[in-house]
C-alpha cells in the first residue's frame, strides 16, 4: 500500500488531467517482461553506469546516465504514461509524447569553442522551442548532467557557468519565470559527456518552495553571477492525482551548505531538510512528521563510493524496507557537499 501524502496546496479547477505519468524502478532482469506487458505506454526506460550494456536495443526511448550504481540492486528506471506514447525526434532531442505530457532527452557534445553556459543555453532554447511547438510550455522536472562539475574553466566553476546558461535560457523566454520553475537535479558525471533529460507537461504545476532553506534562484551573488534555476518541488496533477517532484536537495539550510566533511550530519539535515518541504506542502493540521515514509522513486548521489554502507544503514532507519531507492555515485554541484537526494511522492487530493 502507497503512503500519500495529505495536501496543502492544490490546483486551480482548470487544470484538465488527461493522462498520468509514472516512475517505476524495474529490477533489469525484469525488464524485457515489462516491456512486452507495456510497451506501447512506455516514455522512456533509464540505466544507469554500465548497466546499458546489459539491455538490447529497445522500441522506445532509451536514455542512459553515466551515474554509475553503487549497490547490487541493479535497477532501471521506467516512466509510463496512462496514454498511447508517440517517440520523436526533433534536431538533438530524442522525445515520447503522451496525452498532455512530454518526456524528452538531449545529449550535448563539448568543444573547445563554446563555452558550458553558451551550450547550456542554447540546449535549455531548443528544449522551450520544441514544448512550445508541441504546446506542452511547462517543464515539470529536470536531471541535468554534468561532465567535472566541480572543476573551474574561465575563471567560474562549471556548475556556475552551467546556472548562467539556464538562467539566460529562462529569462529571455518569460519575465516571470522564477514562479514557473521546474523541480531539478544538477549532478556531477565522471563519465560520459553533458546529458539532460526532462519532463514537461500542458498544464502548469505548482512550485513550492522550502521554508527551511532560501530559494536558490534567490542565491546571494558569491555563488555565481546568475542563480540557479530551479524550484525546491513541483506539485503536479495527473489523472490519478497529485505528484510531489522534489528537486535533489542536500545540506543546505539557508543558503548555506553545513557539516562540511561530516557525511552523517550531513545526511540528518538532508533528511530534515526534505521533511520540512514535505511538511510545507503537506497538511499540516494532518501532519504526524511521518513525511519521509511517502517517498517513492527515491535516489540518493554519493560523492565518495565508500560512504554507501554509512548512508544506506542510516536511511533504512527512516524509509520503508519496499520503498524504491536508488543508489547512484555522483559528484554535488558544491564541492563541500557530500551527498543530494531527490524524490517523488504521492499526495492525496484531487
Ligand atoms: C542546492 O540546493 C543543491 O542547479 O538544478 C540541487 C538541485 C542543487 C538542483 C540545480 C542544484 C540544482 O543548491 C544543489
């Protein structure tokens, strides 16, 4: 049985659901199964590290992140949708369309020419030319990848050049923009090139922010020239209800990262931090501070890969034994940061 998570925040009458979007993770020996019960409602089917090599050419849209994983548990991540999927391509981006949603992929090469941001930028205008052209306008959720996201080139980090970019990409398009942001990861890759994937949908959801920490794309200057992108969680109605995205959230409170070097302390206030979000959008005069067990399709990045066992024995504490988590190597986007975790959750109400 799903936890769900009792709702504060709710959607205008307006918005017409016709279809549902689903995360699942499918052990890979489950996989060609799933396929043949599925096929014609699968958006996209996601491994992870080298896992790729063990899946044969697919009739749908197969996006591999170079996050490698770190337990045995050999997962991949299937998005379905209720409705007949249609796969497309247009220029670079590789995309399912499905009822009121799109699910699409863009994989960018580096040169010596163009600097990240300029790249970033012009990906994030194709990515809003091709929601505009197939009028579903609003990006829900997005997993950004970065090659050496910590290293610095032309006197900014990478990551700072990668905000930039966004940040240009998003305000030419709507003056408004910091009140439709999508809910996000930005991971660091050590393998593979610039990679993005993206969820987007007709309707707008609703970004919802941490009272816990400030909005990044409020973030003072001494992070970078332009703040990232981005919102804490977006609340989306499908047909089958609410989903919560939260974006990958870490050790941050305020705008400050905290617990530097210590990847238990480091973890409590993650988790703190995610049972505030929870608890924001949450019912609160339902709430019992139980948040964390309404989680699904959970993945926790690891900086280093021997802090797993730590982690993952701390976290079985606090989640459900059945609840689908992933355990991925990946480098957080500041450098004194040691681990990220990002979610979906159910939410009741409709
Ligand atoms: C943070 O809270 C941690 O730039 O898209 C988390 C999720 C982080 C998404 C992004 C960055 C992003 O600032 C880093």
């Amino acid at each position: 049985m799903l936890n769900t998570l009792p709702l504060k925040y709710r959607h205008a009458a307006s918005n017409k659901p016709l279809a549902v979007a689903h995360c699942n993770y499918v052990p890979l020996t489950q996989l060609a199964g799933y396929i043949a019960e599925s096929a014609q409602k699968i958006l996209a089917v996601i491994s992870f590290g080298s896992e790729e090599h063990d899946i044969r050419p697919l009739p749908c849209l197969h996006i591999k992140v170079a996050t490698p994983q770190l337990d045995d548990a050999k997962l991949v991540e299937v998005w379905t949708s209720s409705a007949p999927v249609l796969h497309r391509q247009r220029g670079g981006i590789h995309y399912a369309v499905s009822g009121d949603m799109i699910f699409g992929s863009i994989r960018l090469p580096e040169s010596d020419e163009a600097t990240m941001d300029t790249i970033i930028c012009t990906a994030y205008r194709w990515i809003f030319d091709l929601l505009q052209a197939e009028a579903c306008p609003h990006l829900i959720r997005v997993w950004n990848y970065v090659p050496d996201i910590n290293s610095t080139a032309n006197g900014l980090e990478r990551y700072q050049l990668f905000c930039l970019g966004r940040h240009q990409a998003f305000s030419e398009r709507n003056q408004f923009f910091e009140h439709d942001l999508p809910a996000a990861t930005a991971i660091g890759v050590r393998q593979g090139g610039l990679h993005m994937h993206f969820l987007a949908a007709r309707h707008a959801g609703r970004q919802i922010e941490n009272p816990r920490q400030v909005s990044a794309f409020r973030y003072p200057h001494r992070y970078g020239p332009r703040s990232p992108s981005f919102s804490r969680a977006m609340l989306k109605k499908w047909n089958d209800g609410h989903h919560l995205y939260l974006s990958g959230t870490a050790s941050i409170v305020g705008h400050e990262s905290c617990h530097e070097g210590d990847l238990d302390r480091q973890l409590q206030e993650t988790l703190r931090n995610i049972e505030s979000l929870l608890g924001h959008a949450g019912d609160t005069s339902e709430s019992r501070g139980d948040y964390l067990k309404t989680l699904s399709s959970v993945k926790i990045y690891i900086r280093h890969p021997h802090h797993l066992s730590l982690v993952k024995n701390s976290l079985e504490r606090h989640f459900h034994r059945e609840m689908p988590t992933m355990y991925l190597q990946g480098d957080i986007c500041r450098s004194d940061l040691l681990l990220e975790i990002e979610a979906i959750c159910h939410a009741q109400g409709h």
